[in-house]
C-alpha cells in the first residue's frame, strides 16, 4: 500500500491554504489537534442544506421538513457506517465534551448498574483533556463517589503496574483517552478495559484525536462508549458523536429536557422517545451534522489507513530534525513507536507563549500552553510547551518550515 498523500491536490480542497499569513508567508497549519481544517466538499455540504433543505427536522410533514429529516437522519447513518455500528447507536451532541458530560449526568440520573453514588470508584489517567476528567471529577464530587487514576510515566505511557488497585470491584465507569493530545503517546488499553469489564464497569474511549487520523474498530477494542467532536475530523464546529453499546443506550436517563425527545407528556410527568432520539431534546445542529457526515466521507475517500502511515512519516522526520537543534527537548515518547501525529517540545529557556509567537512570523500556526491538560504539565514539571500537530494536508516541506522557525526562535532568544 501506498502510504505517501498527493498533498498538493488534497490542498487544492481547502480553500484556507490560499490565504497568506504574517509578512506574506504561506500557511502551514499545525494545529489540526486543536481544530482541523475544512475541505470544500463540507463547506459545500453544510450551505446546501440552508439552501436547499432548511427546516427543522423530525417536526414538519411538509416536503422541506421531510428532506431536512432525510438528510440529518442520512447523516447519523453516515456516522455510523464510519464507526461500522448501528444508526440506533450514534446520538448526535454540540461536541465531544457535551458527550462527556451527557454520559456522567445521565449515570447520575440512571438506576441499577450504570447509576454512580457514593461508595463507587471512576477510573480516568494524567492524560486526559480537562474534557474527559472534569465531567467525572464533578460526577465524583457530586455524588460521594471515588475518583481515581492511572498515573503517567515519563514517557507518556500510563503505569499499569498497579492496575489491581486502581481498578476494583468498587469501579462503575473506567474513561481514558485513545491518544494524549499534549504528546501523541498511544497508552496500552487492551488490559485497562480487560480490567475494567472483569469488574464489571463500563469503559468510556475518548476519540477526539484518534478517530480522524486511523481507523477505529469498535469490536476489536471493546469498549463500550466512543466520543469525538466533528471540527477535529473537517467537519463543522457546533457537532460532536457519542457512540453507546444500544442496550447501554437504553437504560440511560436522559441529559437535557424538552422538544423532540418525549414519547409523552402531562402536566405531571413524561415518559422519553426511544433511543437516540431522547438524548437530542432541542432542533438539532443539523446542518453541522451533514457537514460531518460529508467530512468523514473524505477521509474514508483519502484512506484512514494513508492518512495514519503519512502522519506518522511526518512526525519521525519532524522528531529527527528536533533532535538535531540544540536547547530543543521533545516531551513524551521520542520515536513513532505508541503514538499518533502530535509533537510537544520546548526550548531551554524560553516560554511556549514566545516560541508560538515566532513560529507565526514565519506562517507557522501551532499551539501552545497546557493544552486543556493542567494535571499533565504539572506532572511534567512544566509552564506549558509549545505542541505541533499533523493532518492529511501537510507535508515535509510544512516540517522543513516548521524547523526552520524552531531554530530561529533559538536564536532569537539566545538559547544556543
């Protein structure tokens, strides 16, 4: 299999690559862990619907009701033939953290096995985004429960040497991400969600920087829920997927009130429409979700498979090329080996804010700071670091540029 991407046609797709940056340089883009990018082909997709299709759907038996409802429900399917799951399964949200949130508020509300209360324990890791560790920190707090969780070592991997503690027949809910968004480490999951389903807990797998960039099968992982968020995987912001294990799906309470999700109603009480309908109470972000639905498409058209083996290529040369300058560390794994297309590295010296500063002088957009990863940084020892992350779009001209401009922010500050 061919690994290499025709980056120059795929660019051709974007219409943002056409716009200069600082002092007329070009755009090289690495911040797609932050948001991604979009192709045409969503753009086009999410202003068809307002043109054509713009009624609120599930509501209306009119013609333009009916093609709205066709066309968001022609989404979910979509969705779901993506992660290879039932449509009955993909419930929409505004974002992957409303999914987070969704789940430990509905666990809140359920009864019998997925009901947290005091007494039980919820497992997450120190690589988690503030999304998939506050909803649970506050669900802890909240209802007596006990958060716990598995440390990080050094190299960003996750200490499973006392996984028999961490995890015990206490444990209701077990949430850890498929790849740090602060240092790309993949950690191993196989025997965190053995343990967990041992216990009898359900196991929560943040997606946000996986489910974009390699193929994702649902069966051979396991787990029980999946969360992603639409923008990191060109789609549109404002739309974001939680995944749920149908019969788990059922016997959970809903998390918002009101229009659409109600089987029934009286002044005294309601019953809720089945699954996934009584999880999406509102007019849903409809547009958005075509426009996800057209930007998985894409991926599926450029191949999960490429896109991950060219992103991979990207970082080793990247991680060769940092190597090569001196007052440069990388954080968190140093090779390819366990880990996706995000790089974390700072420079002796000098704070991340400083480097993104002078990387944008030269068109190059990365992020900086902690990264919605406090406990992480601080377990690290660190302010921040200045993080570059990798798409389908770039290339190794884009990881020349990139070094290049490392190397003068070196020099700028002094730190030879």
């Amino acid at each position: 299999m061919t690994t290499e991407l025709d980056v120059a046609a795929i660019r051709t797709d974007f219409p943002i690559f056409q716009e200069l940056m600082r002092n007329e340089r070009r755009l090289v883009f690495l911040d797609s862990g932050a948001t991604s990018q979009k192709p045409i082909q969503v753009i086009n997709a999410e202003r068809d619907f307002y043109l054509k299709n713009n009624a609120a759907v599930n509501r209306g038996s009119y013609l333009l009701a009916e093609r709205a409802s066709e066309a968001y429900e022609g989404a979910r399917q979509s969705v779901a033939s993506f992660l290879k799951v039932s449509s009955e399964e993909i419930v929409f949200t505004k974002s992957a953290t409303e999914s987070l949130n969704l789940l430990a508020t509905s666990f809140e509300r359920s009864v019998g096995k997925l009901r947290i209360s005091a007494g039980d324990e919820i497992v997450v890791s120190e690589l988690e985004h503030h999304a998939n560790l506050l909803p649970w920190q506050q669900l802890a707090k909240r209802t007596g429960a006990t958060l716990k969780w598995f440390e990080m070592n050094q190299d960003g991997s996750l200490d499973l040497s006392d996984i028999d503690a961490v995890i015990t027949a206490k444990t209701k809910v077990v949430a850890i991400t498929h790849q740090s968004n602060v240092l790309g480490s993949v950690p191993d999951l196989a025997p965190i969600i053995a343990a967990a389903h041992h216990v009898g807990a359900v196991f929560v797998l943040d997606g946000c920087q996986s489910v974009p960039h390699q193929p994702i099968d649902i069966a051979d992982l396991g787990i029980d829920f999946l969360v992603f968020s639409g923008h990191k995987a060109l789609g549109p912001t404002g739309i974001g997927v939680l995944w749920g294990r149908y019969e788990l799906l059922e016997r959970m309470e809903p998390f918002l009130y009101g229009g659409s999700m109600i089987e029934t109603v009286t002044m005294q009480d309601a019953t809720w429409a089945p699954v996934p309908k009584r999880f999406e109470a509102g007019v849903p972000n409809m547009a958005q979700a075509v426009g996800l639905a057209r930007g998985l498409q894409y991926l599926t058209d450029v191949g999960l498979d490429r896109i991950h083996h060219w992103e991979l290529a990207l970082t080793q040369y990247a991680l060769d090329g940092l190597s090569r300058i001196n007052q440069v560390s990388v954080i968190g794994p140093q090779g390819i080996a366990n880990r996706g297309g995000v790089i974390s590295f700072t420079i002796e010296g000098v704070h991340p804010h400083d480097v993104g500063q002078v990387l944008d002088q030269y068109g190059v957009a990365v992020r900086t700071g902690h990264h919605c990863a406090w406990p992480l940084i601080r377990k690290l020892g660190l302010q921040g670091t200045t993080r570059a992350s990798f798409y389908l779009y770039n290339d190794l001209a884009d990881v020349d540029i990139f070094l290049e401009s490392v190397e003068k922010a070196r020099d700028y500050f002094g730190a030879r």
